[in-house]
C-alpha cells in the first residue's frame, strides 16, 4: 500500500483509553506505515460535550484530510463528527443509543485502564442524547465492522442503522473485536479509496 495521505483520528469507547489493545494496534500499524506523526489517539473526557470539542479542535486544526476510526462510544461520536464534517469513518462495534445504556452507569464510574473515578449525570446522558444522529446523511462514508458475539452491545442496531453503508459483519467475536489486526488493511483501503 503506497503511503496514506490523510490524518487519523482515533476515538476509543466508554470507560477505555488510548491504552486501549485496539488503540495500540492501529497506533504500531500506522508506524509500520510511516504515518506515526498523522495518527491521533486522544483521551475522550468523561463529558461529552468536552469530548465531542476537543475533538473538533483537532479535526480543524488540520491540514490534511481527516478520517475517523471509533470503537463502541468512539463509534457513535465519529458518527456525528462524520455527518459534522463530511468524513470518512470505520466504526468497530460501534454504541447506537448510549444515552439510554448510560442510565446503567449514573453516579460514580472508574476506568478501566487509568483507575480514575468520575461520575455521570443526567446533563451528560442529556449530551448523548443531542448529538445522536438519527438520520445519516452521508451513508456511503462509513465502513461498519461488528462481530454477532459481542457481548456489551446488540449488533442488530448497528447493522440497521448503517444498512446503507459498506459492513463487516462477522459471526461470533466479542465487543473488543477479535482479530482487530487483520482488518487494518481492509479499513484503510477503504479511507484511501475517493469518497465516491
């Protein structure tokens, strides 16, 4: 493959980090291609609003093209900043409707990876629910990836709501994706093709 020329924004899901297997993964992957210095890998705050405008400051502080990766909550937010923007993204097992599933989570959450308490309000189920794109506009831009076994979210709402889209469907798998690896060639075929 001759050497992307886009820069890629990658958004790790709910209670994750840039720590994350797939996050490290794509960061090796793209050092193997030469681009190590085009790949961001941000940690998301807990606050949606926080998250989706550091976001969009990186988004346009940029000079190349911008293409976005995101996993589980990442994916629901490249979504929007897609339709935002007129992106490309690749959404692995991507949430649907996390404001109703954040409901679980209300008052206190640590993370996974950096052991940090936070909590959850209702303002921030309320963010969820004013960025979620109901209808898509720009359908062909996405690139679905959900495996039928994950166990955190029902993959039948993805695979409905980006029934226009290019998708990967694999049966069995997990939420985290399993052989992530091997569908890195696959994904940045797809964001190096023209947006047609």
């Amino acid at each position: 493959m001759s050497t992307p020329n886009f820069y890629l924004l990658y958004l790790h899901g709910f209670n994750s980090s840039p720590l994350s297997s797939k996050a490290r993964v794509t960061f090796d992957y793209c050092a193997r291609l030469g681009i190590a210095d085009r790949i961001a890998v941000p940690e998301l705050p807990h606050v949606p609003a926080l998250a989706i405008a550091q976001m969009c400051e990186i988004i346009e502080a940029q000079t190349l093209p911008v293409v976005l990766m995101g996993s589980s909550l990442g994916g629901f937010y490249a979504t929007y900043l897609a339709e935002r923007y007129g992106l490309k993204a690749a959404l692995i097992n991507p949430a649907v409707n996390p404001a109703d599933l954040w409901h679980e989570h209300l008052g206190e959450n640590r993370n996974y990876y950096s052991g940090r308490r936070y909590t959850i309000t209702e303002e921030h189920v309320q963010q969820l629910r004013d960025i979620d794109t109901q209808q898509l506009r720009h359908a062909h831009n996405y690139l679905l990836l959900v495996q039928t076994g994950d166990e955190t979210l029902d993959y039948r709402l993805a695979v409905d709501k980006y029934k226009s889209s290019t998708s990967i469907i694999q049966e069995g798998g997990n939420h985290s994706f399993e052989n992530y690896e091997a569908m890195l060639p696959e994904i940045f075929q797809f964001f190096s093709s023209p947006i047609s």
